[in-house]
C-alpha cells in the first residue's frame, strides 16, 4: 500500500468507493490527511464555565498626584469599572460508521471476526480519535478566528470571531498602509509600519504581544529583508513549529508569528495575547470525542459537544494594518 487517504462521504459513513475488491493486503499503517496548525488556540487566555454569556471584567483607576497643602488633604480620583461580554455557543461535531461498509475491500481486515461483534468495535479507534481530535481542534481555531454570523460558510456563521471583531472596533489603532498587497518588496516595511503604531504601554508594561500575520506574509517580510541585503537585520531566530513561523521583527524585540487562517489576507495584527479570551464551558470539551454504539441501527458514531466564543478586551492597545483599497 503506498498511500491511504481517510474521506468521509456527506452522509457521514465509511467511504471505500475508490479501493479496489479486496486482496491479500496486511499492512495495518495508515496516512491521515493533512491538517494545518491550530497553535493558536492553546495560547489565547482560557475562560472557563461559560455557558450563555459572561462578562470580562474590567477595571481602571486614576488619581490625582499634587502637592499635600498644610494637613488637609484633598483626594482626586476615581475606580471604574467597565466590561465586555464573551459569548460561547453550544456545537456539534459527530460522524457515523457502519462497519458493514468496509468489507468486500481491503478495510474488511479492520473489522474483528464474528457477524454480532463487528458492528460494536470502533475500528482503527486510537487513530481516529486522534485524527478526529486535531480536525476538531482546527476548525474550532478557523471559527475563533474567522468567524462572521453572515458568512456563506455555515462553520464559519457560528459567531463573530477575532478578525471581525477586531477589524469593526473603532478603538483599536489602525497603521494605514500606502500599498495594497503585502509582497517581498514591502513586507518588512508594512510590519514596522505596525510595529510602529502599536502603543509604547503595550511594550512598557511588558505585555505578551506579537505581530501575528499569515504564513505568505511572514514569507514576505523574510523576503524583503533577504532582498535588501540588509545585514544589521539578519533573522537569526526563525523557528518553524507545529506550522507557524516565528521570528523576532529585524530592529525590534517584537515575535512575528503566522497562523494559516492569515495566510493571504493581507492582514497584520499587533495582537495582545494577554487581552484574547477563548470561552468554553470546560476545556477538556476541546479535546474529548466520545464513541457511542446504536444497538438498534448497528452503527457507531464519533460525537463531540463544546461550547466556544471569543473576545478581546481593552481595543485602545490593538493595533491592525489597513493596506490601501483598490476600489
């Protein structure tokens, strides 16, 4: 066997239509698709037992600093307190097995003898749970990330995500760009120009920020600084793990980090880790997938329930690029 791909059809079943009739084959290594990262989502901050809506809640205070007259004194300031909703909805994600599908193919060695039992047993069980595992994982980060309630895609449709919600809040700090595509020739510059734009508290209170951008545009800015032969902005740092580039900006103590959902957008963040909140019920949802057995229909089924949203708080230290329309 040179090459397995696991599909699933719409109706959620073994897909073996494109396997030969059985033969003689013992080989029990199978090769699952290719999935992209989901880095991202064990970095946000992680707020727990949110069920329906749940306030993030904020706090500022201010006083006066002036000169103490005699032995009155005359205090100036004030506490407020604000807040931000973070909404987590309830999802689904679930597939059906027959195992009867499998025979006649050479899936049928994956099925235990004995007509009653096979229909009980999840077959390749560690490898789908894995599979299924990471699978859900990303596309619970596609939606975090890209998610807009009146997008076409409907896993996108769930809820608003960080894109949007960032993209539509007045406060944060825009670095407008005179070019309209982010390529070799000016990616460096348009991550400076970010770089340049988010506020000195950001980097004074030593906040957990990175310039968080797609895998084409960090290609980019390597690009550029390659091209210009710019040797006092050499990347020495660059690292490539778990499928997203990092790499410290060149003159600067900023992280560049790319995530796929990113990758050719154009899109350039002064993303604050400390002020992004993923929402769910309990963490381990993201992770459990449980398989049931329908002894009246003689199928198995993959089901995973969670509940996720996400939000960002205090706009005003964001920062995202705003490349230059073309119509």
């Amino acid at each position: 066997m040179s090459k397995f791909k696991a599909r699933l059809k719409d109706k959620f079943n073994f897909d073996v239509s494109a396997l030969d009739d059985y033969t003689d084959e013992q080989s029990s290594e199978f090769i699952t698709d290719i999935i992209e990262s989901s880095k991202l989502l064990g970095m946000l901050r992680l707020e727990e037992g949110v069920k329906g809506s749940r306030e993030l809640k904020l706090l500022t205070a201010d006083m006066t600093l002036k000169t103490m007259v005699g032995c009155t004194p005359s205090p100036t300031g004030a506490v407020t307190f604000s807040g931000r909703q973070i909404s987590a909805k309830r999802l689904y994600a679930g597939i059906e097995f027959c195992n009867e599908d499998l025979n006649g193919k050479y899936t049928q060695m994956l099925n235990v003898l004995g007509a009653n039992r096979q229909d009980s047993e999840m077959v390749l069980e560690n490898v789908l749970i894995a599979y299924l595992g990471v699978l859900l994982r990303r596309k619970a980060q596609r939606v975090v990330v890209l998610g807009d309630t009146l997008s076409g895609d409907p896993e996108l449709a769930l809820f608003d995500g960080l894109v949007k919600l960032i993209d539509n809040d007045a406060l944060v700090n825009v670095a407008y760009s005179l070019d309209t595509a982010i390529d070799e020739s000016n990616g460096y510059d348009n991550a400076k120009l970010v770089f340049n734009t988010i506020p000195a508290e950001v980097f004074d209170d030593g906040l957990n920020v990175v310039i968080l951008t797609g895998r084409t545009e960090a290609r980019a800015i390597i690009d550029q600084v390659w091209a210009d032969k710019d040797f006092n902005a050499n990347i020495d740092d660059r690292t490539d793990d778990g499928g997203s580039i990092s790499f410290t900006l060149p003159t600067t103590d900023i992280k560049v980090m790319s995530i796929p959902e990113l990758s050719g957008t154009g899109k350039m963040y002064g993303f604050i880790f400390d002020y992004a909140f993923l929402g769910t019920d309990l963490e381990d949802d993201l992770d459990t997938i449980a398989i049931k057995y329908d002894d009246y229909d003689n199928k198995l089924k993959a089901e995973a329930m969670l509940r996720l949203g996400t939000q960002f708080v205090l706009p005003q230290y964001w920062t995202r690029l705003r490349l230059t329309p073309t119509s």
